[in-house]
C-alpha cells in the first residue's frame, strides 16, 4: 500500500490535561511548598500519537 492510499488512523489512548506548577525547590518527603505560577500541558499516549499522525500529514481520529 503506497503513502498516498493509506487510510484514517484510528487512535484508541488517553489525553491527559496536566498542570505544572513552578515552586522554589521539590518538596522532601512530607513537605508541602508553595507555588508561584502554573502553566497548561496536555499529554497522554493517545494525545502524543494523535499529534504525531497529523503532524506527518496523516488524516487522523481519536477515540477515548
């Protein structure tokens, strides 16, 4: 089957919907530290190879 015939990529995974927090150091064991500001990332194996299909010009589908 050439490139050009392939079919949809039907990806079956989890997104994920994380938030990272900027603290002044890691916690030690049983230490709580306070943040000072957080950003958005999405993640998940389903997610990484949903993107990655489209990103190589494949027609892509995800299902959760």
């Amino acid at each position: 089957m050439s490139v050009a015939s392939a079919g949809l990529v039907a990806v079956f995974g989890s997104l994920h919907y994380d938030i990272l927090v900027d603290a002044p150091d890691r916690p030690r064991k049983g230490e709580t530290v306070t943040g000072f500001g957080w950003q958005p990332k999405c993640g998940g194996k389903g997610g990484n190879q949903v993107l990655s299909a489209a990103r190589a010009g494949d027609p892509v589908r995800g299902r959760r």
